[in-house]
C-alpha cells in the first residue's frame, strides 16, 4: 500500500497528488515546490513502496499495479471523484498508465522528468541486481551524476540522497524491473486528458526527446524544457516547477496560456515560461491569468478587434519590443498586411506621425520576416 503525505491540507480544494522518483520520497522531492503553488488544491504526495513511509513491497509490481494503487489512495481521499496529477520519473511512468487506465479519473496531468519508456530493461536488471548485492548506498554517486544539475547547490542534494540511502533495498530493485517492463510508446494516441510535459535540458536517464514525443503524440499536450534542471525537476526548480502547475491545472491560468500559445505562437511562449525565475514568476502569473485568461477570453470582441486595439495601444505608448511581437499575432489573428498598414495609417492621425514613423519600420521588417511581402 502507498502511503500518503499531504504536503497542503485544504481539503476543501480540488485534488491533487504528486508521484516521486525512484530513491525519492514525496517530502523530499516535492515539499518546496508545494509550498510555492498558489494553495488551490489540496496537495498528498505518495511514496512508492518502501521509500519515504511506505512499507516495503511484498512482492514484485508493474507500473500498472502502482497506478491501482494510486486509484485506492485516490479513493480513501476522494472516492470516485476525479483529481489532477502530477508525477516525476517513475511518477510520470505511473501518470502515463493512469492516464490509459483511468482516463475518466484524472482532470490533467503533468509529466516530469520521464518517458513512455525509460531506459532498456537490460541496464535496469544490472541496476536491481546491484542493489540487492550491495544496498541503495551503491547507487548513489550514480545517482548524483543522474538526478542534478550543474547548478544545483551542495545543501540542496542531501536530503534527496538521505531519502535514498534510506529506501529499501528491496523495494528500489523492484521498481527498477517495474521500469524495466514499462513501455507505452505504442498507446500515447489514446489520451486525451490535457497532458503538460516538463523536460530537464541537462537529464541523461530521460532527456527531452522522450518528452517531446509524449506531448507530440497524446491529443493535447504540450512542452516545456528546463534549460538548468537535470532528473528532479520539483527539487531543482521548484518556483518554476509550481508555476507550470498552477497554468496548467488551475482554469483561468489554463484557458491564459492556451490564447496566449494561439496568439503569439507556442515557441514564444514556451520559451518565456521555461526561463521563468522565482524574481519573474509572478508577473508571468499576473499576464497569464489577467491579460491573457480574463480579457483576451472575453467575448466583447473578436481577436482580430483585439489585435487592432493593441497595435495602436503599443504604437501610443512606444511599446516597439511588444509591437514587433503583436505585428505577428495579428497576422495569426488573420488581420492581413494591409488591415495592419490601415491601423498605423489611423495612428498616424491620433497618436503622431513620428510614432506612427517608428512604427511602420517595425512592422515592415516584421512582415518582411514572415514572408508578406
């Protein structure tokens, strides 16, 4: 059985639950990203049998059998009632199978730090047998190559490798021939929960092509890939990791993000999120839900009438870095090239023609960029 730790008691709160890497425990792995959500779930993180509080495993398990019993705990929290889910490594492995299992139960997921199939079963039998010989201590310089990025700081990796030091030795070489036995590549077209894929720029167990294939290939699904972060993307960036999060499983911040992709294109966008900072995050925050999920969503006006209005809005003002950027979204908003000459010709009139100057050598170059002329 999973034991669970709740990491944000609020159990007036939607659901979510958090699944951890091998060597991992739920506390040690998730608690500072936790702590940085914005408090609107209820937040239970489970530990994998042996690890953290969880006892160790009397038999031998798959992934599936991990996913029956994240639905039991699911149950004793909630029962019959869906929740959002978000797993790193192994976790993501136990997302994946739920989201194939149990589609109905689960809102949207995340999947951090993971793959539709993980490694080759050889290097994970070589990696159980190890461990049965030897214990979770020999893992752990591995480990260190493995789960951290260079940045990450010296008093940062302790209580990880505390966590792994203390895990079962047993119990850990299960899990590895759980993952030895794992492969869905084949199944990912039949999902269709809202999928968000973070992926570690520096991770060698599970680096970003695998994400890349599992938000390519499930019905709606996107990525994101942290440039710094190595395996343990929750421990390693927490500020950044709370944020993805809260966009992706809170509804306003949701629906933001989503127009906010329509608009100004996906790569922009991903690009911006990836290198959000602890410094930055709420301001992201603050454009995703307001701009972006209150006022772009709003049906007064169709988007191209929106595009209009901020063309001559960041011409007014001398905005020209957004102006560049809005000259692109309104040709995705299906204002032509010469709808966006017509709105510069109007702000010649009420906004000077010096700003008006400015503003049609920008969108010249941008049009010229994207092939209009």
């Amino acid at each position: 059985m999973l034991t669970a730790t709740v990491l944000i008691d609020a159990p007036d709160r939607p659901l979510l639950l958090l699944g951890s890497s091998v060597g991992t425990s739920a506390e040690t792995l998730w608690a500072r990203c936790a702590d940085r959500l914005y408090g609107r779930y209820h937040v239970v993180g489970f530990d994998l049998p042996g690890h953290g509080r969880s006892a160790p495993a009397p038999g031998p398990f798959t992934i599936a059998d991990l996913a029956r019993e994240v639905l039991a705990l699911a149950d004793e929290l909630r029962p019959a009632e869906s929740f959002r889910y978000a797993g790193d490594s192994i976790g993501g492995a136990i997302g994946l199978q739920l989201l194939l299992d149990a589609p109905e139960r689960v809102t949207a997921a995340a999947l951090l730090c993971t793959g539709a199939k993980i490694g080759e079963p050889a290097g994970w039998h070589e990696r159980a047998a190890l461990v049965r010989a030897q214990g979770t201590a020999a893992v752990v310089p591995g480990s260190i190559e493995r789960w951290f990025g260079a940045g990450f700081p010296e008093a940062g990796r302790e209580p990880l490798l505390g966590a792994l030091r203390a895990t079962d030795d047993e119990s850990y070489a299960r899990c590895c021939e759980a993952l030895a036995g794992f492969d869905v590549r084949d199944r990912l077209a039949e999902i269709a929960t809202p999928v968000l894929a973070v992926a570690g720029g520096q991770d060698k167990p599970t680096p970003p092509e695998g994400l890349r294939l599992i938000a390519d290939t499930v019905l709606h699904g996107r990525l994101v890939v942290l440039d710094e972060v190595a395996h343990l993307a929750p421990a390693e960036s927490p500020e950044v990791v709370a944020f993805l999060l809260d966009q992706h499983f809170e509804e306003v911040r949701s629906a933001g993000i989503t127009v906010r992709r329509e608009v100004l294109g996906a790569a922009h966008v991903d690009r911006a999120t990836a290198a959000t900072t602890a410094f930055t995050r709420d301001f992201q925050d603050l454009i995703t839900r307001y701009a972006w999920g209150e006022i772009w969503t709003r049906p007064g006006l169709d988007r191209r009438s929106r595009s209009m209005v901020t063309l001559t809005a960041l011409v007014a003002l001398g905005h020209h870095e957004e102006l560049a950027m809005h000259v692109r979204a309104a040709r995705t908003n299906g204002l032509t090239a010469d709808e966006i000459k017509e709105v510069l010709l109007q702000t010649a009139v009420y906004c000077g023609v010096p700003a008006a100057n400015t503003a049609f050598r920008i969108a010249q170059r941008v049009l010229a960029d994207i092939q209009d002329f």
